[in-house]
C-alpha cells in the first residue's frame, strides 16, 4: 500500500539534507575574510559553521525519529 504522508516525509528530509549539505560547502563563505560582523561573540566564519552543523544535526534527528532509513512494507 502506498503511504503518501511518508513519502512526503521522505521527500522533506532529502531536501533538507541537500539545503544542509550544500550550505556546509557552500565556497562563497571564503570571500568574507572579515572578523566582523560577530555571531554569537565569534567571527562570522566561526559562528556561520556552529549554526548550519547546528541545522544539521536538527535534521538526523528528525529524521531518525521519523525513522527515515526504515524499510517499508510495500
């Protein structure tokens, strides 16, 4: 049988791991060589990298309580 509500689950975890993955490589971050403006008291680098692994690890976990790897019973 088809699950439509976990599918749409699915769907919304790979685009937030894509969003996460693509922020966390993200080369732009190298042309802003500024200590200025602070984030959280650190440099902007610093405090940039402290939220989007933030954002990350808040995407694992939601996806593991969802149980995103399960195998479905189709």
């Amino acid at each position: 049988m088809f699950d439509k509500k976990k599918t749409k689950i699915k769907y919304r975890i790979w685009i937030l791991l894509i969003i996460g993955f693509a922020l966390i490589e993200f080369p732009g971050i190298f042309f802003i060589n500024r200590v200025h403006p602070l984030i959280m008291g650190f440099p902007f680098i610093y405090g940039f990298v402290i939220i989007v692994w933030a954002f990350m690890c808040f995407v694992l976990f939601y996806a593991y309580k969802k149980n995103w790897g399960e195998k479905s019973d189709e």
